[in-house]
C-alpha cells in the first residue's frame, strides 16, 4: 500500500524537534503543524539516540 503523502524533509523533523525541546508539545504542534503526536514524540526520540 502507497503512502498517502511523501516523507517528511529531514529539516521539518530537526524543527519540531527543537520546538519540542524548546517546550512545546508534541500534541499542540500536532494541532499547528500536520504530523502526528506520535511521529513527533518519535522524532524526537530518534534525535536523542542519535545525539547519544
């Protein structure tokens, strides 16, 4: 099955891990921005493995 949209740009994720960081909530920039709750808390996740 397709994916309905493309990928997210490496940048757009780096953004909303740094809005997250900086105390916003993965729900209220749900709300704002298009991506999931999910997919930001699990973007955020991934930086901090990447970051060590």
């Amino acid at each position: 099955m397709p994916r309905s949209r493309p990928p997210y740009p490496p940048e757009f994720r780096r953004q909303m891990v740094e809005l997250v960081r900086s105390g916003r909530t993965p729900e209220e920039l749900a709300r704002e921005f298009e991506p999931s709750a999910q997919a930001i808390r699990n973007w955020v996740r991934q930086a901090d493995v990447d970051e060590g």
